[in-house]
C-alpha cells in the first residue's frame, strides 16, 4: 500500500485563506509542495489544479519532470470548490473537460473531479445524479481516449449508496470515486461501511481523520475537523485494509481541510506542515500493517 499527499493540505499558505482562518506570512508554490512531499518520503502526491499558477505547456512539463525526478505517483485534481455544481454549471463540464489536457500532460492517469459540493448538498438529488450521469457519460469517450480514469469525490454532497449509484448508472471502467474518508462522516454516513461498497471503484482516496471542535456549532460543516490521522474517529487502518482487498492500485493520500483547534498554534505558518508529518508517519504505519 502507498502512501501520499494531497496539495490541499496547505490551502492556507497557498493563498486560499477561509473567513475564520488567518492568513500565514509567506506563501508556497507548486514546486515547494513536491519537494516537500519528497523530504517525507511519500510514494506519489494529487495536485490541486486550483493551485497551478500557470497551464501552460512549458510549466506543466516543468511539474511533470519534478514529479518524474522524485518518482512520484501522481493524480491531477480538478474541480475545487463547486465542480459541476450538481449539474447546474455546464460551462464548468467545458472547464473539466480541458482540464484533462492538463493531467495527461503531467503523465497523471486519474484525474480526482467534483460532482457537486456541500454547496449543493440540500438541492434535489435525484436531478442531480441524473444529470452529473449525463455529464459524466459524454466525458467518457475523451477520458477513455486519453487513459484517464475520473475519479469523482464524495464532496459532502452524496452518501456511499447514492456514489454507488452514480457510478454504476455512468457504467464506465473510467469513472469511479476518489474515496474521501471523513467527507462520508461529514453527511453522517459510516466510512467503512461506504468503503465495503465501493472499494472496487477507488481510483484514489483523500485520507482525511476527524473529531468534533468543541468551539463550532453543529450546523458548521467543519464541526467534524482535521485532526492528524490516527487522532480522530476514522478507523482508517480498517478502510485501507477493505482497499488491499479489493486490489486497490492507488495511494493513500492524506488530506486536510480545516485544521482541528487541538492542533494549531494561533494559526502559525507551520501547523499544517506538522499535521501532514505526524499524519505521513502514521498512514506508513498503516501501510506496513496491510502490506
């Protein structure tokens, strides 16, 4: 099993800062990220296109030698904050759909996409399951053309049964899930049970672990928030096991959003840094458990 790391983890110093968040005093880049994830001795890395400060082919084919440098298996990430909005944004299918020129130029195989997003997460679903099919449908041929398999993200919208269902109504062996482990906890739907479900069709995973924030109401969506894993409730090690079994090929890529209060020091610029380190030391933990 392979361990890695999502570039969300540092949103904050990237420069997207959330309202009740504060701002960090330096900024990161694409490249310091990779490096980054290479001093910890990962296996491979998804990168936020939303953080790319440029398409263009001379700087994709930069990224795409760092990561071949480092041997990095890699997923191009697509879609933050809203994706296809449920299927209310056809300019965004358009936007996806280029977007699959920018993965394959960086060698990724699976692109990480985002149906809807908790923004959406109270409008009606059967419309939207039905549309996001459709949608979903039309991209296969470019994906199948170009080897990439969308990898479609429980972004607190949908349960485990309702990705079930989206996955087999598109009916491709290109379009799966990008399993995030605590997004399900955030809809009050049991991660292990979703992952019996739909372990056969992780293309890649967002290892996120949770706890409750004791100074959040209940109705805030990160009221569950990021603790390092291993310190939450996510039995993540059960998750990666029910992965191993069903011959999983991805990586276990760490993933935070909102830092849990427990773990910050008045936002200070290296909380998440740490919280990505302890979490990298576990999930290799997890990793030589399953083998």
């Amino acid at each position: 099993m392979k361990v890695g790391i999502d570039s969300y983890c540092f949103h904050r110093l990237f420069g997207e800062v959330y309202d009740d968040q504060k701002a960090p005093s330096k900024n990161i880049s694409m490249e310091w990220f990779i490096k980054r994830a290479a001093e910890l001795g990962v296996d491979g890395v998804s990168l936020e296109s939303c953080f790319f400060p440029s398409f263009s082919s001379s700087y994709l084919s930069e990224v795409k030698g760092l990561l071949d440098e480092f041997k990095f298996d890699r997923v191009y990430a697509w879609g933050h904050p809203d994706g296809l909005e449920g299927g209310y944004n056809e300019a965004a299918f358009d936007d996806m759909m280029k977007h699959m020129e920018y993965a394959e130029a960086i060698g990724a195989d699976v692109m990480r996409v985002c149906g809807a997003s908790l923004m959406f997460r109270f409008r009606d679903h059967e419309w939207m399951l039905d549309t996001l099919t459709r949608m979903f449908q039309n991209a296969m041929p470019t994906a199948v053309s170009k080897g990439i398999k969308l990898a479609d993200e429980n972004h607190i919208d949908f349960s485990s049964e309702e990705m079930l269902r989206l996955i087999h109504q598109v009916n491709s062996p290109n379009f799966g899930i990008n399993f995030d482990t605590g997004n399900f906890m955030r809809v009050l739907d049991d991660p292990v049970e979703g992952m019996k479900k739909l372990a056969p069709y992780t293309f890649s995973t967002h290892v996120k672990d949770l706890k409750p924030q004791a100074n959040c109401g209940v109705g805030s969506w990160h009221f569950f928030a990021c603790t390092p894993t291993g310190e939450g409730l996510v039995d993540n090690l059960k998750l990666a096991q029910i992965l191993k079994e069903a011959d999983y090929k991805g990586f276990l890529a760490m993933e935070i959003d909102y830092l849990h209060e427990d773990y910050r020091n008045g936002w200070s610029d290296d909380d998440e840094d740490k919280a990505v380190e302890a979490s990298v030391k576990e999930l290799k933990r997890i990793a030589g458990i399953v083998g």
